[in-house]
C-alpha cells in the first residue's frame, strides 16, 4: 500500500495551517503566544509527525528490507507513549516503587546511601538503547553527518566531522571491532538484520565487559557527540566572566566599612 499522497496531503496542510513556520522559533516563546497561535503550532507539528510516521511505515516495507521479526524494532515514543502497550512509564514506576520498599532496600544506619536494583534500571534502558543502535548503524551504512552544528539559531559556523564514525563505550570503533565484522560479512542476511544484529552483540558485549556507569550516557557515540559536549563546555566557559579582583584601596573601602 502507497501512502505518497497521503503524506503529501498532510505536509501541504501543515504547510497551510502553520504558514508562518511557527515550529522554527524557540521554545521558550511559545508559553507567551495565545491558545489558537500555540493550537496552529501544535496542529501543523502533529500533522507532521504523523505524516513521517507513514512514511516509515512505507519506508520499511520496501522491497528488499526484510528484518528479523518482519518490522523494524524501534524506540518507545515519547510523544505517544501508548502506541504500543503501555509505553516505559508505567515500567519506571514500577521499578521506582521496588526501590522505594524497605523490605529489599533498607536505609542503612551508618549514613551510607541505600542501595537499589541497578539491575532492573539497566533493563530499561537496555530495551531503549537497542533500537537506538539500530538506527545508528543504519546511519553509519549509509553515511553518518559530515558536520555538526548545534541548532539553526547558532551563529557559530558548522564543526567538521571529519571520517566520521561510530565507537562503542569499551573504546572501540564499531567498523574494527571482529564481532560486528562477521556479521557484516555474512552473505544471507540483509542489511536491516545485520544493523539488528550488531547492535544485540555491541549491547551484550558491553553489558558483559563493564560497570554500569561506563554506559550511563548511552552505549554508541560518534563525531558530533563529541563535538555537542565541546560546544557545551564551552558555553559554560563563556558564560559571565568572574568579577576583577578588588584593588588595595578597595580593600580598605571594605575594611573600613567593616570595621565602621
């Protein structure tokens, strides 16, 4: 089934309804604009995503594209967290109440921080993490960003990413590491396998060979990762300069207001 005019029907009345592009300007104006001018934001941003939900449906039933389980194993949305099931709220409560019983995590008398089930908290994330490797392997086949630039309200000019790639928190680049290399090199999987299938044995190999916090920001990075965390440390640099030291007669101001 073809959903091509559809899509196009939905972007051109988004295009209509949000014709000024409203979703280009910065967030933090919004909670300032009338209802019906908030309501023509979130018409125009809705009819958006779900035309692209469409057209990734249409997108994975292309010929050719075949995954294991017959459709693509994607992350849990934030925007409709009920699409499939109960999303991953109701689960983090449910861990977050199995933390906060007593009976397993007593507050030690000593001072010392209760413990709590790492464990079940990896769990979660875990089934986040993979359908984010997948798609992150899927941009490495066809070419990760050669550029890094913040947003398009930043001034600064775009960072190079120069043989951008994808590296794995045990420090290795994923296109060396012989594990992921055998799968590329099987002959009857298609790509969409290989991409799940590395990225289950780049979770479980990391899961096995380090301690929790080694992932705790994600288990696969690449260039413009760290490019994000260079252009935030410098924002943090330039945020005030500190004030200038006080001179030998301010001192005295101040002392003398002290002691007045």
């Amino acid at each position: 089934m073809s959903y091509e005019k559809t899509i196009a029907d939905l972007l051109a009345l988004a295009d209509r309804i949000d014709h000024e592009e409203l979703w280009r300007r910065p967030g933090m104006e919004h909670r300032d604009w009338p209802q019906e001018k908030q309501d023509q934001l979130m018409a125009g941003v809705n009819l958006r995503r779900y035309a692209r939900k469409l057209q990734e449906k249409q997108d994975a039933a292309a010929p050719g594209r075949v995954y294991m389980r017959g459709f693509k194993l994607e992350r849990v949305s934030g925007n409709y967290p009920r699409d499939r099931g109960c999303g991953d709220h109701e689960w983090h409560a449910a861990i977050n109440r199995f933390a906060n019983d007593e009976t397993h995590f007593p507050q030690p008398n000593d001072g010392r921080s209760k413990d709590w089930p790492r464990m079940m908290y990896t769990a979660k994330q875990v089934s986040d993490e993979v359908p984010r490797m997948i798609l992150l392997f899927e941009q490495e086949r066809r070419g990760l960003p050669t550029s890094y630039k913040m947003c398009g309200h930043d001034p600064s000019p775009a960072t190079p990413l120069p043989d951008n790639h994808l590296r794995c928190h045990l420090g290795k680049q994923c296109r060396q590491c012989p594990y992921l290399q055998a799968i590329e090199a099987a002959p009857d999987m298609t790509n969409e396998a290989k991409d799940e299938a590395k990225a289950w044995t780049c979770a479980t190999h990391i899961l096995l060979e380090s301690k929790p916090d080694t992932y705790f920001e994600g288990f696969l990075h690449d260039k413009s990762d760290d490019a994000f965390h260079a252009r935030m440390a410098r924002s943090f640099m330039e945020a005030e300069p500190p004030e200038p030291p006080l001179s030998p007669s301010d001192d005295d101001g101040v002392e003398g207001k002290r002691n007045g």
